[in-house]
C-alpha cells in the first residue's frame, strides 16, 4: 500500500484506468462505490485518493499500486525543475512544493510549458550559430524530431503495452523448440512473405547493417555483424511488414509535430517491436530475476547483445507484471547522451552536461570492465551504478570505430535482487559517491568538480583564499 502519511493524486493514472476499460464515469464510479462527482474530482487531481477508493481500485479492476509510486507528474516536475534553472528564470523564485502542485493539477498547462521552453531553445541555439540556411520559421521552432520522440517514450515509461504483447505472441508463435532463431526468422520470413535473406560479404566495410530490395523481396544483411545484430534486424524486418496497421495507429494517437518525427517514431516502434521479440516480455522479466540482473548471462540466454538486455530491463513497466525500475543511457565520447529513458526517479539533463562524478563518464579509461558505483543525489536517493564501454566496428583497419557507455542503475532498495552489488557494503554511508544531474540545480556547496553555481544561490569571491573553485557559494 502506497504510503499513507501523503496525499495520492492520481487523476491521469485512474483515467487512463477507465478509458482503457470503455467505461463511463458514472460505470466506474459504480463499480468503485463512488459518486461520479468524486471521480470527476479525482480524475482531474481536485481529490486525492483515500485508502477505501484505493482498495476498491484493486478490489474491482486488480489496479497495480505500483503505478501510484512514480507517475506522468513525476518526471514532468523533474523536467520543470530544470528549465526553471535557466538564468532567464533567474528573478522568479519557484518554490519545489509549487512546481509538484502545477505538474500534478496542471498537467495540460504544464506540458504546454515544457513545449514552449523547448521551441524556445531551439530558438535560442539556432541564433547562437547564426545559421545562414534558416528553414522556415514554423519548421525551426519546431521541436528536434529525435527529442519530440524520446519525450513521448519518456511520459509512457518507455512501454507500448499493444507492440510489446504483439511482439510477444509472435516470438512464441515462432518458437520451435530449436536453438538457432536466426534460421526460424529466415524461414518464417521466407515462407510467409517471400523473402529472400542474403547473408552480404561484398561490402562489409561500408557500414550498411541492413538494405531490403522492395522489388525482389531481398533483405540484405551484413555478414560482418555480430549474431544478435542480425537476429534483431530480421525482427525488424517483420515488424515493418506484419505491423504496419498497429504502428499507424500509435503514430496518430502521438499527434506529433512534424511528419519527421513521425518518420523518427516508426523506426522507433520497430525498433522497439524487434526488441521484444528477441527479448519476450514474460520470459525475459522470468530470466532477470532468476539470474539476478546478470547482464552477460541474460545476453548469452537470448542471443542477444549486452546493449539490448540493458535497454529492455528499462521497458519492464507491463502492470502487474513490473521489473526493477531503472534507468538506461548510451552516452558517446563527447557526453552526448544518444540513448535514454529513467524508470526511477533520476532523470537525465536536458540541456548542459551531466555530473563529471557519474561513472558513466569513466567507463571509456577501463575498455572490458562493468564499473560499479554507489552513489547518492542531493535529494537523498541511493543508487547502484553499472558502466561500461562498447565498441562497435565494420570490417576493414581503416573503417571507423564507434565507443559508447552504457549506463544502467536502479534504487539502493532493489540492489539485493541485483548480483553486482553481492560484495559492496550498502550500510556504510561512505560508501556512496555525491552525484547530481548538472551543476545548474545541484545544490551541494563542497564539490570540488563544480562548473558553475547553482541558479538561485550568492556566491562570495575571497581575493585572498582560493579554493577548488574561485567563488563559495552562501
């Protein structure tokens, strides 16, 4: 039961309950023993729940408490908390408690905030390079296609419930009792839509990993991938074919800005339908917990590359079935973040770069290694970190060479179901490494690798003392 010395809103969780269902209020207020006035007022976060509305949610629908433990209103005041940093917002003094209360009573208003800031800084970086080739004004102050997208993974726990059971069913449909799930994907592929799979060692180094020739059904793969790249492009393959109807009907509920971003979200879905059937739901979330998170053993298990066991325990979030939450990132040399979704409650900087003391930023010194990391935020939350370096290259001495690091991590609290925290001390305080997202909004005043100070605190220059960083911060 969620916590009871704190009012739970929950509006947008229980509509989505209802409008799931096909339900009327006045239905699902019947069914609650409610009156549809107070589930007018719930659903739009004027009433919170009470314990017996509570219970009567699990009572009648096998509502998942879970769900009451980080919602939509979360992650929204996560993100309004850190474009409130901007020094643009420098004179006006929000306080936490009032930024919660927009984004949970507020939630229309407040997204259309976060779009606003986003167009905004579109803006503001387009100028900053004094781009000669502006597009059209609508275009540029659009929202980066890739960035609308991750957004909407992001506010749907980076899960699409009707993809991943479509996946799912396929993956067992498929399964034939034998070992080699490249040859099964072949042959389904074959049998049931003509296609022919060419296994290309021609052109290895060009960096093509797929190519299928529409006219001649030919689906091209690179002979110098590795296996759990070419399984997955083979889901892939079948996820543009067999699910184009699902996947249109996902885009349209999207409503995005752009047909790019449009563009960008089909290659996600597929994406993300090839994932789960190289990694089925039901089976993957058994393994994780049987083989306590390991991610080499996962990946040997499902063929699958250490990469992909780490994206899909981050999309385990199917109610009544959920996993560890935790976050994933892949961040490149430069501290980009190229991939990203938070499961818990550490969210990712948008805009500036993240805590040089992360060490996720060290994995590239140690090539081979899983680094591992207790560390703690500023607002107090423990967690375990994992880190490592990937490599990935075509064949040829001189084709280029890309590093990432993969990031994954969860809660201190889960960490006993996770092997890599076996022989770490969890109690000793000392223990766990002081991290933030950016310097913006990190409040700590002893950090010896800050770049800058906190928006909304002085700073004291001492001319005659100097420290770490030239300025204290009062």
């Amino acid at each position: 039961m969620p916590n009871s010395s704190r009012k739970i809103f929950a509006g947008a969780r229980i509509r989505l309950l209802r409008q799931s269902l096909n339900l009327t209020q006045a239905m699902f207020a019947q069914q609650i023993a409610i009156s549809t006035s107070y589930l007018n007022q719930i659903e739009n976060n004027q009433r919170a729940l009470s314990g017996s509305v509570i219970l009567a949610l699990v009572d009648a629908f096998n509502f998942d408490l879970t769900e009451l433990a980080l919602d939509g209103a979360g992650k929204v005041s996560v993100d309004l908390q850190e474009i409130l940093t901007d020094p643009i917002f420098a004179d006006n003094e929000v306080l936490t408690q009032e930024i919660k209360v927009a984004a949970t009573n507020a939630p229309n208003v407040t997204k259309a905030f976060l779009d606003l800031y986003a167009m905004f800084q579109k803006s503001r970086e387009q100028l900053g390079r004094v781009d000669n080739a502006l597009k059209d004004r609508e275009a540029s102050l659009a929202p980066l296609p890739y960035e609308e997208v991750r957004d909407h993974f992001h506010y749907n726990d980076n899960y699409i419930d009707e993809l991943d059971r479509a996946a799912e069913g396929f993956s067992r449909s498929l399964d034939r009792g034998g070992a080699d799930r490249h040859a099964d994907l072949v042959d389904y592929l074959s049998k049931t839509h003509g296609v022919h799979v060419v296994l290309r060692k021609d052109k290895p180094s060009s960096g093509t990993i797929r190519s299928f020739e529409t006219a001649t059904k030919t689906l091209y793969l690179n002979a110098a991938s590795t296996k759990a790249t070419n399984l997955f492009q083979l889901a892939y393959q079948v996820g543009l074919i067999e699910q184009s109807k699902l996947v249109e009907n996902l885009l349209d509920a999207a409503d995005f800005h752009t047909e790019a971003a449009r563009e960008v979200c089909r290659l996600t879905f597929a994406n993300y339908f090839a994932g789960a059937v190289l990694l089925p739901y039901s089976d993957f979330a058994s393994a994780a917990k049987e083989q306590r998170h390991d991610l080499e053993k996962l990946a040997f298990q499902f063929d699958a590359s250490t990469e992909q066991v780490c994206h899909r325990l981050s999309t385990l979030q199917r109610g009544g079935n959920r996993g560890i939450p935790f976050y994933f990132l892949r961040i490149d040399q430069a501290g980009n973040i190229t991939k990203r979704h938070s499961a818990t409650s550490l969210q990712f900087t948008r805009f500036g770069g993240s805590c040089p003391l992360w060490n996720v930023h060290h994995a590239f010194q140690s090539p081979g290694e899983i680094l591992r990391q207790l560390a703690i935020t500023p607002d107090g939350v423990k967690y375990l970190s994992l880190a490592f370096d990937q490599t990935k290259r075509v064949a040829g001495f001189k084709s280029p060479v890309r590093k990432y690091v993969i990031g994954l991590g969860c809660e201190i609290k889960h960490a006993g179901h996770v092997v890599y925290a076996d022989d770490l001390d969890l109690t000793n305080e000392q223990n766990f490494e002081p991290i933030g997202s950016s310097c913006r909004i990190c409040e700590r005043a002893d950090c010896f690798h800050r770049s800058v100070p906190p928006i909304g605190k002085e700073i004291k220059i001492d001319h005659s003392t100097r420290g770490s960083v030239p300025f204290k911060i009062e």
